[in-house]
C-alpha cells in the first residue's frame, strides 16, 4: 500500500474556491451531502441516511455512492489546481463491495497521481451503522485541469 | 459494432417484477427519473432537468448521469434474471464525454453477454437539448444476479 | 447502438506515422501481433495462436488480449492525432466476457470521441475458431494527445 | 487508506496450487515473469527488462505491465480459494501513472474484499531504475471463482 504522496498547492486560496463550487452543486444539495475535509490533495464528502436516497432494498443507493465519490475526487484534484481553472471528470471506475446500509456514507478521496493536466484520484467510500465504519466501495477515477477559464461562468 | 444479441426471459412477469423494484428506489423518485423503455436486454431511463440535479455550472451533474446509466444497466440485466432474484452492481465505469447540456437526460442500456451469475452490460448515455439528442456518457458495467432472494425483502 | 462517426485527419500521411510507431513495439513483435486495418479513427490488430500466449488453461491469456486491444485503441486514436504528437494510453477498463478459445486473436477499435487532448475510445475484441468468430471482450479507453514531441524521440 | 483485511486460507497447498497454475501460463513464460511473492491474499510478480517488452519509446509496455497486475489479482484471489477450484478474471481497470521506465516492473496485487463468488483486487505496480521504485500503474479487477473445476483440466 502506498504513502499518501504530499503536494504543493499553486492557489493558496484553494479552499474558499473548492467551497464555492461545491456550494453551486445543486445535486449536492437535493441530496444533502457536505464538503467536510479539505486538504491539498484530499477531500471528505458525507450525507446522512434519508429513504430518498435509497436502492430497491433501502439502503443507500449506488448512485449516492457514486455521485459523492466522483465530486470527493474531483474537488481533491481541484485542491490542486491554479485560481483561474475548472475541474471535469474525464471516467471514473467503482467496485461496489458492500451493500451500503448504514446511517452516513463516507467518501474521502485523494490525488494518486498529479499532472498538469490530469489527476488521477482514488476514493473509498465508507459507511457509517452504529457507531462503526465500514468499507462499501472503491474508486478510481481521471480528472482534468481546464485552464483559462472560471469555474463559476463556463 | 457487434449487433445486439436476443435473449431469452426466463420470468414472464419481468416488467412488473422490474417496475416494481425501480418504483422502490427513493433515488430515482428524488432525481424524476422515469423507466420508459424495457425489452429483454434494455433498458431506458429518463430524468428531465430541474436546477436540483446540477453541477457547479449548471448542467446535469454526472451523479445523476452516472445513477441513471447504473439503474438502466441494473434493468436490462434484470429483465433476464428468474423470478426469485435480486440485482446488485459489481462494478462500472464511465466515460463522460461531453458536458450534459440539456432538458433531458437519457440512459439506454442493454446486457452484452448473459452468464448465469454475472451480466456484463453497456449504457450510452444521451442528452436532448433543443429536440436534438447527443451523446454525453458511455458506461461499461458488470452486474450479478442474487438467486433464492427476493428483491422485495433482502 | 451509437453509429460509428466520422472523423477528419489532420497529418495525411498518418498511416506512415501509425504504422512506424507500431513497428517500433518489441512487445507487438514478440507476440506476433500485426497491424492490419487503419481508417482515420479505428485500427484493427490479429495475433495467432501459439502455446506462448497462453493462460493456465491453453487459450489466450488476457493479457495478450488486453494488450492488442489497448494497442488497438491507442493507434485508433493516433490515427487522428497531429504529425508532431505521441500517443500515450491514460486508462483502460476491459471485460472479459469468454474465454479466448481458438486460432487467432482479433481487437478492433474506434474512436468514440476525439477531443483536442484526450481521445475517448472503444474496443471488441473476438476469438475466430473453425472460421467463426465470437466476441471474447470489450474495452473502453482514454487515450492523451502530447503535442509538440515526436513519438520517435521521446 | 485502508489497512490491507487479513484473510483465511481455504486450502493449506495453496501456495503449490497457484505456482502450478502460473507455470502453466505461456505468456508469463514468453515475457520472463517470475512469481517471487505469495501470501494469503496476496501475489508480487517481477518481469526483467527486455527490448522485447517495450512500446514505441523503448519503455515497458503497457501491455507487460497490464499483464502481470491482472495475473498478480488473480493469484492473489487464487490463494484464498478452494482447492477445487478455478480462477477467473471478470474485469479490470488500469490507469497508467508514469512512463514504465527502468530495469525491473513490479506488480504486488492484494485482495480489497473476499467474496465467495467474487473477489475484488487492487494492485500497485511499480518501475524499478537504479535502484529506486516508483509508482508506474494501479489497477481495480473483479476476480471470479468457479468452485467443483479444476484449474488444469478446463
């Protein structure tokens, strides 16, 4: 198992920029998820159980797992990038390794490789019963570098 | 471009018992989505837009592409699957190829190979904007099939 | 089924360029693999059975399979690529849906969609045993474009 | 990062079973891979620089380094089987992180969680030059195990 590699930041104020666009994630928000780590390179992302967001056997549904891990994954990467750029998932590959029943779903993503203008980043999704967590799945995902042009007006 | 295969059924009830799990799932009555199409073998899922389902630049976020294309793979693998089965998603991946700019977003899938226990499929995922569809995803996935279980109780 | 699009080239004398740059593969030679269909935007490469190709059960083994078909979809996309350009393979998923069970190997590959840096890519891969051919996998890549570097020197 | 699970062994002559099995490999013969790391769960395979195994810039081919970390999944499930049993690759994923430049490439593949149908693998592979590792690839497979087979005989 690798060490996390360290990485250097090119926009200090990577913070209030990664918050900001996630805060404009409407999907984010229809499914109540927060943005709750924020390293160079790493990103958290949680949402708490709702039947909203269930599969057919209701627990949390494939999608949910998805969905949180890509933008845990790309706003890892995003962390990275310079001040005038946006952040777009190329692919991305997830093994689904238990059913996800639980009270939260957990993705913490980080930067395994960092190009200029591609990251390839990795995620496990976690989730949360009674107080313990569990592993429910695993990400692979490639994400690009736009330079040039404002995450906000693209 | 291989032409699509025909399978056989092996449950004749399969719409009912297919509509019958998709209408369980509370993250497809969330996200609008709709089950419009089901042969043996495909599936089509629909989800109209609504700034909810957005990213940071307001178009669909590739959760939902990505929730949509699983689902429809999920289905087509479904149709195929005895009457006392449940479905479950090992894996998939997904290319999103262009930004999904529209009014609607639309999952097709269909199963590639039919195993007994595991059902490779594929979904194109398209996006209708101005009466015009375009691709904006392509997603390959492996699904399996739960027999002795049934997909109401597990 | 998306249809095959079409594709215009930018370097007329990519087949030249292909076809030097496969010819420079040792792997390709070891395993006797031939390049033997270029269009703009696919390619198609055979490989003969021989006991050294095999896996544990005397057919081809996977990773013969998985490397003409990223070869595959790598010159599918190269094909499409400026004079000054190498070619490098990003990612790659493949699904084994057969065993590879007979007398020749055979992936064909086309581009799915062609940005300016990345190429989006597909390929099958078929098994031809007693004349007839069946499909034995599916690969989905992603495919860069660099620039400004001979795919000679680099 | 997740701590890599321990697991039990099924089949105390494991060790003997998956060398067997990887002896009977032609290709692994072809390209010079050794099998220098087996334990329950996990599987390390060595190839040695040749001009034979490269691409078209004189580096590894990603083929080679396809090859051995699909071959090192599918021993590392292969160790937690039963003894009549046989092996099976569904999928992989792989992302090519570095030019696979140096002397020796290095697949060491863990299992991430153990079904009893599927198992799902990860792997690292790494390029040793002058003396130093680095990260080359990474690789996601879904392993299958056909119980009441034989691993020789199919």
């Amino acid at each position: 198992m690798e060490d996390k590699p360290t990485f250097a930041v090119q926009d200090p104020e990577y913070t209030r920029r990664v918050q900001d666009s996630f805060a404009r994630q409407g999907l984010m928000k229809l499914l109540g998820a927060k943005l709750v780590g924020l390293e160079p390179g790493t990103a958290e992302i949680r949402v708490s159980f709702r039947p909203e967001l269930t599969q057919q056997h209701q627990y949390f549904h494939a999608g949910v797992t998805g969905a949180i891990a890509d933008s845990a994954c790309g706003y890892a990467a995003y962390t990275l990038m310079p001040a005038d750029s946006s952040v777009l998932t190329v692919e991305y590959k997830i093994n689904l390794l238990a059913p996800a029943e639980g009270d939260e779903l957990i993705a913490r993503a980080h930067v395994v490789r960092s190009g200029k203008t591609l990251k390839i980043c990795s995620a496990e999704v976690f989730v949360r019963k009674d107080g313990a967590e569990s592993q429910c799945a695993t990400m692979l995902s490639t994400v690009m570098c736009l330079t040039g042009t404002s995450d906000q007006s693209r």
